[in-house]
C-alpha cells in the first residue's frame, strides 16, 4: 500500500514532520483553527487553508486504502488475483483508477455475456479471440460455430452474437481503454444544450442555453450547473456530443491484431462501446464535470460567506432596527448596547398623513428615551419609503443615529426557526425579524452564525450543488471567521459558542447556563467549573473567548492561558503589571530568543507580541455603509448613466452583484468591473463593499440591471446599444469566444460529430 503521509508531503510541497505532526494533532482530536494558531513549531507555520487542504487529502486516501483491502479480499476471494494486478490495484492514487480496475471481477447481475456462457459459448469466444492474431489464417466462423449448436443455440447466428457478446463485454472492462475514452470525452466533448419545444422563445430564464454549446474542458462551473438546473426544471435538455467514429478508429486500433476476424471485432467493438461503454463513460464525464462545478461554485460560496462574516460590525450601541411594510407597517425593536431586546413598537408611516404623523411622534420618542445610536432598516419591501421617512424624523433632532439599510436574507429563515423561537418564545415572528436586522447591524458575525448559510443569499446554485460537501465547507468557513475574530464568553450565544473550537453544542449549552446561574465569567479557569467542559475542550477553546474587565488582563486577548507563565516572568523580571501589556510586548521584541522554550518558540512569541501591542481588537474592518441616491426606489427610477452608489450582496466568477436601492440587484460584469483586464471579481470587489457603479443598461421587463466600474470614458465605449443584447447574453457571448470561434449550430455538430451521445 502507498505511504500516505509521504505521498502527502510531496503532493502538498510540505516537509515530513509537517505532515505526520499535522496528523498527530489531528489525532488527537485537534480543531484546524487551534492548530493553526497555537501550534505553529509543530507545523512549522501551516495555515488553515494548507491544513483543510491536506486533511480533505488524507481522508481521500484513507478511504481509497480501505477500499483498495476490500477489493483486493473480493478478487482473491474469487481466486483471480496476480501479482500484476494487485501492483496496479495497490499503486491507485484515485478511485475511479481503482474501480475500473476492479470492473471485471465486481459481482454483477446475469448479462448477455453470462447467459452465453451458461449456453456453452464461451469456447467459442475463446476460439475466435485466438484467430485475433496477425499471422493467424482465415478460417469459417460459421464452421467453428457449428459445434455448438445445442437446444439452447438453434443457429450458428445465435452462437456468434453469443461469443461476441462474451469478448464485448471483456473490452468494455478494459481499465485502459475506459480511462482513455473518459479523457477523450473530457479533451474533444461539447456539450449542447436547447430549450425545450413547449417553451416559446423569450418565456424563460434560461435563455442563453437555447441554442448553446461548450467544450467539456472549457464549460464555466455557474454554465454547467444552469445546464443541471434547466434539466431538473424539465425546461431543457443537454447532451454531451463527440466524435463516435474516432472512438470506433482507437478501439479498433488497440484490439484488431489480425485480418482473420477483423470484420467480426468491428462489429463487436461498436457493440461494446455502443451498449456497455458509451453511457456509463459520459456518465462518468457528466458527473466528474460536475463534481468540479460543484467545488468551484462551493469554493465562490466560501469567499462570499467569509466576507459577510467579517464585515465591520457597526459596534455594540443603543440600536433601533426596523423591519419595513406598506400595508402591515413597519415593526419596530429597540435593542441595548449588547444587543438585548428591550421593547416593540408597530409604525405605519405609509397609510396616510395622520398615522405617519403618529409614527414620526412614536419613533422620536423611541429614539430619544433609549438614547439611539444606530437605527438598522431591512432592505426588503418599502425599505426605500421607510429610509426616506426615518430621514424626516431625524431632521429634526439635534443628535442624529447613524442610519443604515441592511440586508435582511435570512432573517425571516431565522425568525421562524427553532433557535429563534428558544430564544424570544413569546414574540411575534415578524418582531425576532426586526430584531435580527438591527443585530446584524450591531455585529453581523453573531447574528449571521444563527442563520442556515444557505439562507443568507451569498451563492449561486446553493441547492444544485453536493449538499453535504456544502454543508462541511460553509460550516468550516464559519467556523474559521468565528476563531478568527474571538468571541465575548459573557454576551455569546449559545449558536456562537458552538462554533468556538473544540466546543460541541452540549457545552455550549452548558456555559450558557452556568453564566445565567453564576453570573459572568471573571477568568478564563473559571471555564473548567462548566459540565463536561474538561482539559482538552479548554486547550482548544480558551484561546478563542474574550473576558472584558476580568480579573487577568490577558483573558482579553488572544493569548493562550498555556503562555501566561512567560508573560508573568517578564512582568516580573521587568517589575512591571500584567495589564501594562504594551510594555511587556516591548520588552518581549527586545529579546525574543530569550524566552523561546521547546514549547512555545518564536512563532508563537512574535504572535503574542502582535496581539499585546493591541489588545482586545477587532481584527475585522472600520465600519462603514452605502448613502443610496435620493429618490431612487424602483427600476423604472433608474437611467442609463446615472451613478449610484450600492453595496456588493454577490461575486460570482463571471461578475457581481450590487444592491442599488430598487429592490433588484444589478449585474457588474467582469468585463465591466475595471480598466484593465480582471480574471477573478474577487480581485476586485468583496460582498459587503461600498462601490460607485454607473448604470450601463436597463431592462425593466426583465428586471435587469446592467452595471460598470470603468471610468466614464471607457464605460462609454462598451456601453451596449439598443440592438445589442442584455447583459446575461453579453455574458453567454463572451463565454463562446473561450469555447468557440464560429457558433456552431445543433445540426451542425450531428453533421460533424455522427449520432449524437
């Protein structure tokens, strides 16, 4: 069997004693967040992202290991192993590798070939295969199949489809030849794709895909999972088209040896590619094609979610956060400085003049009783009228709130889910909305931990995608933001607790309740009187949780409790306090190697340093929010050329999206985002950004909105005319210049590549 943690170090470019000491923490029940910051000497600095990386691998290749003894047990079991194979079987790097390996020998249901054979044909077909020769003398099949003839074979037509089904299905096992088709499929495939007859032209959203083609190798993760998506909507069909008599010119080329049987095995090789190799390969394609637009529109997901997780929290203030409506009002919660509920209010400033009088008196009331300092609108229905409204009332107060709209996806998941109910049981879901909106405001990383991931509107395809590879790579992502950032022991909740490291959701619980029975915590020790929260969990979670004005000044950073004991050396050699953190950081750099321990070396210390001179800071960015233009509500408000300000709510890899204050998110194509040439959106903007944006083109049918980050002179040139097409099929013809220079229509590609896969 293969040395995993060897193959591991050079696959990755890690040296050996980074691997193994990598997987021994692992082992030993490790979280990569811990891992990766408080035991950099032993993995000499890896960060989260090598250390996913070579976790994901190494599971990979356990499992094949494991794989690989059951099939090795399954062939010798069945007294058909070699020395030969079992090399080939144990030096399987991937599991298709090892399954075509294994094809001929899986246990399988009675098929043609096995019914010939329980007929007596197979000598035949071991007659015929020894005439596969190039010396070998042309002699009768017919002849030879006579001798075969028996109640079960009437004819010698019979007997000869019988030993051709027998040597079809011989090659169709033939791992080398499944591997090379596979790769021939994936190099020269197109996909193609057309809307179905019942969907007249202009009536659906998947438009581009009516008359539309890709190479396999070039096709665009969001193209090929809006194919997925058309399919399973039953809107349209897609097939992958190839050259099927180039496949029939290799197969013939690796198995025809001689001209005895030569027009037998033609005939029997289109058999086998026809009827037991063709749909299981470009199965194989489809899904392996898939499984690699799944990762990359997983890993988009990924960067969009980080980004929304950190971005700058507004700050633990006096808040009013308002859920916006017409008809029902707007409902109104005041929350405290950490973010407690303290009272609700419904408004109705947009059912006449006399209830958005009393609705103006009711929010300055609010606002002055509770000394507001931030006021949160949801970005939903009415948001722009209620924007407008809270603007009137503000005029006239001599200290304004700060007044920001914030995007309320998910919250209404939120309001309705069990952790949301737990929490506020006796109100009105329509109030835990509101409440959720303004603490999103506050710190939108402790309130967006609440949420299903997938329910905050930050991907593309979220529910065509592998559902449990999303799920562990969004829980991951959550959990990274979370360590990153810290978490307050004494305001967290129970779900933010959850994702601290090393913490499950029963010791989640249990802090929670040990705090509300106990009162806050004064210490990090404290933390071990918690149930079931023993050394282990406290090696891997003290690190990660904050404990403002306690007892020790270090519980507020960063600072492992394991590295206390250097620092009070220091404080006391120096005769200085441990809450006179800059000066130890000083006297720290000033003789680093010093203190080095075979515990804690320079890496760790130069850490400490960094988190002494600042601590108890938010590693996240300055707050700040987008000012949407005045009187700007709807599409139809809009013009070509206006200049807007907007906040990015999505990047995709073929562009971005941006709240503009319509209701309707506009579309910056990639094309669009900058004067020069930009590969990757992420480059240049992040979900949650404030940009500048200049209205390119509308399409109010649609509900289309074209956007631009060039500068004016070159926006113009690009910008489109009224002839050219909306901005999703300026996409689609940027995609085929990648793929093909000559659109190439459906009949085309049958004439080109023959009968179509």
């Amino acid at each position: 069997m293969i040395n995993i943690p060897q193959l591991l170090a050079k696959e990755l470019s890690l040296r050996s004693f980074q691997v193994t000491n990598a997987l021994e923490l692992f082992a030993e029940g490790a979280t990569v967040p811990f891992i990766a910051r408080y035991r950099k000497e032993r993995t000499g600095e890896m960060d989260e992202v090598q250390l996913r990386d070579l976790f994901d691998r190494y599971t990979y290749l356990t499992e094949l290991e494991e794989r690989k003894k059951s099939v090795l047990e399954s062939i010798e079991s069945q007294g058909k192993s070699t020395e030969e194979l079992k090399s080939k079987i144990e030096a399987c790097l991937q599991k298709n590798e090892l399954e075509d390996l294994y094809l001929p020998y899986r246990p399988k249901r009675r098929t043609r070939a096995t019914i010939a054979k329980e007929k007596g044909l197979g000598g035949l077909a071991e007659f015929i295969a020894s005439l596969n020769q190039p010396k070998a003398q042309s002699v009768s099949l017919e002849d030879e199949a006579r001798k075969y003839l028996t109640e079960e074979v009437k004819t010698t037509e019979e007997a000869l489809h019988g030993a051709s089904d027998i040597l079809a299905e011989e090659v169709s096992e033939k791992a080398e030849l499944r591997s090379y088709l596979r790769e021939f499929l994936f190099s020269t495939g197109v996909f193609v794709s057309r809307i179905k007859d019942d969907h007249a032209e202009g009536t659906t959203k998947f438009e581009m895909y009516r008359s539309y083609q890709s190479k396999v190798k070039a096709i665009a993760p969001h193209n090929l999972l809006a194919l997925y998506r058309g399919e399973s909507e039953g809107i349209l069909s897609f097939e992958l088209a190839f050259d099927e008599d180039a496949v029939q010119q290799y197969l013939e080329s690796e198995i025809i040896r001689g001209k005895a049987v030569r027009e037998f095995y033609r005939s029997m090789l289109k058999d086998a590619f026809n009827r037991l190799m063709k749909n299981s390969i470009i199965s194989e394609v489809r899904s392996q094609k898939k499984q690699e637009a799944d990762i990359e529109s997983i890993k988009t997901f990924e960067t969009n979610l980080r980004e929304l997780l950190l971005s700058a929290p507004a700050g633990m203030k006096p808040t009013l956060a308002i859920d916006p409506g017409f008809r029902t009002g707007c409902k109104v919660s005041v929350l405290d400085q950490t973010g407690k509920f303290l009272k609700y209010e419904a408004i109705f400033p947009h059912t006449g003049a006399e209830k958005r009088k009393q609705a103006a008196i009711t929010l300055k009331q609010l606002i002055e009783k509770y000394k507001i300092e931030l006021i949160a609108i949801g970005n939903g229905t009415a948001s722009r009228e209620t924007d407008e409204f809270v603007a009137e009332v503000l005029a006239d107060l001599e200290r304004k709130p700060i007044k920001v709209i914030v995007n309320e996806s998910g919250a209404s998941i939120y309001s309705a889910s069990p952790v949301a109910i737990a929490e506020f049981p006796d109100l009105d879901i329509t109030v835990r909305g509101a409440i959720s909106i303004g603490r999103r405001l506050q710190d939108p990383l402790a309130e967006l931990v609440k949420i299903d991931p997938k329910s905050i509107g930050v991907g593309q395809y979220q529910h065509d995608v592998d559902q449990k590879l999303l799920k562990k790579k969004l829980d991951e992502t959550v959990e990274s933001c979370v360590n990153y950032v810290g978490v307050d022991l004494n305001t967290a909740s129970k779900e933010l607790l959850m994702s601290v490291s090393g913490i499950s959701a029963t010791v989640a619980n249990n802090i929670v309740a040990y705090r509300n029975e106990n009162g806050a915590f004064v210490d990090r020790k404290s933390l071990l009187k918690v149930p079931k929260l023993g050394a282990k969990t406290f090696e891997q979670a003290a690190g990660f949780l904050r404990i403002r004005g306690g007892k020790n000044p270090l519980d507020n950073t960063a600072v492992h409790p394991e590295s206390y004991g250097i620092l009070e050396t220091i404080a006391k050699d120096s005769k200085i306090s441990l809450s006179q953190t800059a000066q130890i950081a000083s006297q720290l750099k000033s003789d680093l190697k010093k203190y080095v321990t075979d515990a804690i070396g320079e890496p760790t210390l130069r850490d400490i340093i960094s988190e002494l001179e600042k601590p108890g800071r938010d590693p996240r960015a300055e707050f700040k929010y987008a000012t949407f233009r005045e009187g700007i509500k709807e599409i139809s408000d809009l013009k070509v050329g206006m200049e807007l300000e907007g906040i990015v709510t999505n990047v995709a890899n073929f562009g971005a999206f941006v709240d503009v204050g319509v209701h309707q998110d506009g579309l910056i194509h990639v094309s669009q985002m900058s004067d020069r040439f930009v590969s990757d959106p992420n480059q240049i903007v992040k979900v949650g950004q404030v940009v500048r944006v200049r209205v390119l083109e509308l399409n109010e049918a649609l509900k289309r909105i074209s956007l631009s980050m060039k500068s004016e002179a070159r926006s113009e040139k690009a910008t489109p005319t009224k002839n050219q097409p909306a901005p999703k099929q300026v996409e689609k013809k940027s995609e085929k210049k990648q793929t093909a220079q000559k659109p190439v229509s459906i009949d085309d590609l049958k004439s080109k590549f023959g009968k179509k896969a």
